[in-house]
C-alpha cells in the first residue's frame, strides 16, 4: 500500500459556483506512434477522434459463460451482499453493483491481468497501469433505473484526486446489449472537452451517487449543446463484446424496462504516473474499494 502525495494544480476545476467548460489539456492516446500492442493504429486513430472502441468478441463464449456464473455466485452471496461493496438496487432490493472484484474473486482478478484486456490499457495510457476501480454491473429486467449523464473523470478528479485525464475504462458484456435494455450511450468526441459541473460536494456523496447521481452532473443546456455538438452513440453487441472508452467521455445509460437482464464486468485501468493525490473539490476521499490508493502495476 503506498500513500497518495499531496495535491497538485488543478487543470480541471469543477464543483464551483457556475459551469465551466474546459478544453481538454492532455493526449487521449498516450503511447508513442508506432508502439506495439494489441490495438492497430487506423483503430486508435478512431479512439483518439472519438474517444471508445468497440470489439465485438473480446472474451469467447465458453469464457462468458464462466464469467456469468461467477457473477451469479456472487450477487446471491449474503455475506457479498451484507459487504459495504455491494450496492443495492433501490426498487428491487436486488443487488445491483458490486465493487473490487478483482480482489473478492480470482476469477475477475485473472480478466484484470488478461493480455487482452491489460494490453489494450497499457497501449492507450502508454505505461504500466493500476486497477483505480473494478466491478461487476447487474441491470435486471423489468425497471432496472440508470446513469445520467456524466463524464467518470469529473467525479474521479473531484472525489478520487486524479490529476490528469491518463485513464481508460472496459465495459466488457456478459449479456446480450439491445438497443431497448437501457445499454451505454457516448456522445462522440466529447472527451476533447472538460465540463466542471455546478454544486458542491456533499461528505459522503459517494453513498448517494451511486445509486442516483446527482454532484457532478451537468445541466440539460450544457447536455443538449454537447448532444447538438457530437451526436450521440448507443452501443449493442453479443454478449462477449467489450467497449473501451475515454475516462472524460460524456456518456449515461437508460432504464431497463425490457424482459431481458443487462451485466457487464466494468474495469477502469489508471496509468501508475498519473497516481490519486488529495480530492480536488471534496471534503474527504472516497473508500479505497471505489478509487484505490494502491498503485500497484498490474502484472
């Protein structure tokens, strides 16, 4: 376990008094031209334009099935669901999160260290990487509510400390995405763009955001400028595919009213020279189960 080092200067000031638009100051793409990975170059030129890509079978069918009733064993689990790292859906009573699954399940830990999953990372933020935060996402049919609109790295500055925007999310499915069961919308292009938000940080708003964001969330007139701006992308695809995205990406999700459950395994990689200082617009760090303080590269 290391330390977190003491703030820095903040690039991305958000929770203030008003909105403030910031253009964005650092590369999306952070390894050098032509540097080997899994990743060809013509699809990370796409990445750097629209800040995700979609692959359309990263894990094959026998290992969906796998990763699917390890998420089963642990969402029936009562000693998981009593851990404060499970959240519960409010109108089912369900669970509905469960974070830092790399540490509760080894079956998760070994996707975490999967080449193709932290090849593709280390490709993107051009270093070694850390796991800032893992989980598993159960959206089941039938009422399953949303994200709105935000960008991840608004909250992650303001509440987890990181200082630059050198973070890459995977939302790999484990269920079958149609464009009806409340799947991951990106508005394209919207990474290039930095949105601090309006409002203060309430202690704890962790305990609130997680099941209904609402610090850190940007007003309709700045969401249907950036709608009007960039269009938005709904992304569906077997189960087995994988969407890779910018960490300032403005993106959300809709309510599952369909018969059909919706689950993925969410992996949010950091570069280890892009470590979490001090909050930068909250009173007080979020757990370590939802932004880690151990930097330690994945291997």
């Amino acid at each position: 376990m290391t330390t977190a080092p003491e703030r820095t200067a903040d690039l991305y000031p958000t929770r203030g008094a008003t909105e403030v638009a910031t253009p964005r100051m650092d590369p999306v793409v952070w390894s050098e031209p032509g540097t080997p990975g899994p990743i060809e170059p013509a699809v990370l030129a796409e990445y750097e334009r629209d800040g995700f890509l979609a692959i359309d079978q990263l894990i094959t069918p026998d290992e969906v099935d796998m990763y699917s009733r390890e998420l089963e064993r642990l969402t029936t689990d009562a000693e998981i669901r009593a851990d404060e790292r499970s959240i519960i859906e409010p109108k089912s009573d369900e669970i509905r999160t469960v974070f830092e699954v790399h540490k509760i399940s080894e079956v998760f830990a070994d996707l975490v260290r999967d080449p193709r999953v932290v090849g593709r990372a280390r490709q993107i933020l051009g270093s070694d990487v850390y796991v800032h935060q893992s989980r598993i996402n159960v959206k089941p049919g039938f009422g399953a509510t949303g994200f709105y609109w935000h960008s991840d790295f608004e909250t992650w500055h303001a509440e987890d400390g990181l200082p630059a925007m050198r973070t890459v999310s995977v939302s790999i499915a484990l269920t079958r995405n149609y464009d009806t069961n409340g799947g991951l919308m990106i508005m394209p292009g919207s990474h290039k763009t930095f949105l601090g938000c309006a409002g203060e940080t309430p202690k704890d708003n962790y305990k609130q955001s997680l099941q209904m964001q609402d610090a850190g969330t940007p007003s309709d007139e700045s969401l249907a400028k950036f709608a009007d701006a960039h269009g938005i992308k709904l992304f569906t695809g077997e189960a087995g595919s994988a969407t890779w995205f910018d960490c300032n990406c403005m993106h959300g999700s809709g309510d599952n009213i369909t018969p059909y459950p919706r689950s993925n395994v969410f992996i949010v990689f950091n570069s280890v020279e892009n470590e979490a200082v001090e909050p930068f617009a909250a009173p007080v760090r979020r757990p370590e189960f939802i932004g880690a303080r151990d930097f330690t590269p994945v291997r």
